[in-house]
C-alpha cells in the first residue's frame, strides 16, 4: 500500500503524519503517479501552520518527479512509463504514489535524474520567472538578491551570470556567504553584521539597485526598499520570516517613486505554453550544465517533521530532497 504524510490540524511539525494511504485509479484527465524523489519547500511550512489555508485534513507538499504507472481517459498526452515531474496544486506531493491532474505535469528529460527535479522544479520555474519575466534586465545590470544561499539562491545566481546580470547576495553567516560566492554572486553582505543598504550604495555607487528580490519578508522589508534606486522595483517572493507589513505608498514616493510587487508563481505557470517554454529554459541549462544543481540534505519521507525542523530552524542550508 501507499504511504503518505498528512496533516489533520494546523501547528508545528509535530501535526505531521506518517500512514498509508489509499490510491486508486486514475479518473478522466488524471494519472497516477509513482513517486521517486519529493521536493521540500518553504511554502510547505506555511500550509502546515495555517499560514497558507488548507482543506482539512489535507496531505502536504507540491512537487515531487517520477514515474506515470496509469493514465484516465482523456489524457493522450502521457503514457505509463514517461518521466515527469511537477509543482503546484493539489496538495499531496508528500506520498509514494498519487492520483493527480496530468495538466499539473511537465515532462522530463532522460539526462535529468528524478531526486535533482524534485528538488528543483519549483525554485528553478521560480527562478525561470523572476529573471525572464518581472523586469527587462539587461547584462551589466546589478540587482540585490535576500537568502543567497538558498534554494532559489543559488540557482538565480548561477542563471543571473549567464544573462550578464551582477548579484549582491545577503547571507546571515560567513559560511553562508561562501557558497553564495561559489554560486557566482559578485558581492555578499552578511546581514547580521553589516548595514545592508549602505553597503549596497557604496558598491553601487549610491544609486542603489534597479531590482531587489526578497523572498524573506518582514524582516527585510524595510531595508530592501532602503537599497533601491529611483523607480526602482521590490520583488516579494517570499516570506519565511513573516509576511510583509502593510505597504505605505507615501513612502513608496518618497524614497524615489518606487514600485513593490507580490508574485506567485502560480500565475506565471497557470499557461501551458508559457510554463513549458520556461521549463524548456530551465532543463535545458541544467542538462548541459550550465546550472548546478546542488542537494544539500536527503530525508527520508517518513521523516517530514525533522525536515521541517531542520527547515524553519536554519539548520538546513540550499537545497533539500526527500527521497523514497
């Protein structure tokens, strides 16, 4: 039988569960899916907190690659036996096998193992996104990115270089701030240490940046609008520390007639063609290697809670998998 984790109340990692799980058969416009690796991801927390809302009890995760085993009516495009991998709605990525939509589902190249999609198709159609569609970059460009280290961190980093973008990465730990550098960032502030928005002026010049992408929220809030150039854009991608406080557009005036976005990847995904022709972007620098893709931690499946304590406590650094 399958297994699967699933949450029946909202709270801390403790309301994770570990049981089996009946799967059935794949109805019209669905596949069932054998799972070989699962991506972990800070939105995970955020469904199991509450923070993001849930229909309970629910299962948990939204990425995971594998192995198609069943294919409903109605779903020409896929047969048993294809590799694929996937992000976003339903909830459940977190099982060894699931019944799913199969317009969720992007095909994947043979030269990419499964435990490396698993781990990377959200950050890298995050990244796909944040690069090739919120702001005209052009090469010369310097742009600030929060959390350099991370997940999507080193892999902007890495995609920013071959675009001929310059990266000032923010880290909270020297350690930190040398695998922001291995990934190609061109400068690295450590946050807890030194003044983030005057170092960004003296690199810069004091004009401050075009761009900055932050996906830690609250307690950056501040300091990433103090960074930007006149008219210059704050990407709000994320928000592992809390979410954003409420955006006073006087001082978004002030401070040069600056702009402030929220984007989900959700929405630059919800089209077929536009979110394949970003996974083709994607796979295509990570198959020649153009993009590293680094797994830092490999959990076991049944071992969700300490993932996520690993996760929300900062213990884990980059990437994470889970692998079955």
């Amino acid at each position: 039988m399958a297994q699967a984790v699933r949450f029946y109340e909202t709270g801390g990692p403790e309301v994770l569960r570990w049981e089996s799980a009946e799967v059935g058969e794949p109805g019209p416009g669905e596949v069932r899916i054998r799972h070989e690796a699962v991506g972990l991801n800070f939105a995970d927390t955020y469904f199991r907190s509450g923070l993001y809302p849930a229909a309970l009890p629910a299962g948990i995760g939204v990425e995971a690659a594998g192995v198609i085993e069943a294919v409903g009516p109605g779903s020409s495009q896929f047969r048993a036996g294809d590799r694929v991998t996937y992000t976003g709605s339903p909830l459940g990525a977190y099982s060894t096998e699931r019944v799913l939509p199969a317009e969720h589902l992007i095909r994947l190249p043979g030269e990419i193992a499964f435990d490396t999609a698993a781990s990377m198709t959200m950050r890298g159609l995050t990244t796909a996104y944040l690069l090739r569609r919120i702001h005209p970059l052009r090469a010369g460009d310097t742009v600030l990115l929060h959390a350099a280290a991370g997940g999507v961190g080193s892999l902007f980093t890495q995609w920013a270089k071959l675009l001929g973008v310059n990266v000032i990465g923010t880290v909270s730990s020297a350690d930190k701030a040398e695998i922001a550098r291995a990934n190609g960032c061109d400068h690295v502030v450590v946050y807890t240490r030194e003044n983030l928005a005057e170092r960004v002026r003296e690199i810069t010049g004091g004009r401050g940046v075009p761009v900055v992408y932050d996906s830690i929220g609250k307690t950056t809030y501040q300091s990433s609008l103090e960074c930007l150039a006149r008219r210059g854009l704050l990407v709000c991608f994320g928000t592992s520390s809390g979410p954003v406080p409420p955006i006073d557009a006087m001082q978004l005036a002030v401070r040069g007639s600056l702009f402030v976005t929220r984007p989900a990847l959700a929405d630059y995904i919800a089209d077929p063609a536009e979110r394949a022709e970003l996974a083709d972007e994607l796979f295509s620098h990570v198959a020649a290697g153009r993009i590293r893709v680094d797994i830092n931690q490999r959990f076991p499946l049944s071992e969700a809670r300490q993932a996520h304590r690993d996760l929300e406590s900062g213990r884990s650094i980059g990437t994470s998998v889970f692998v079955l």
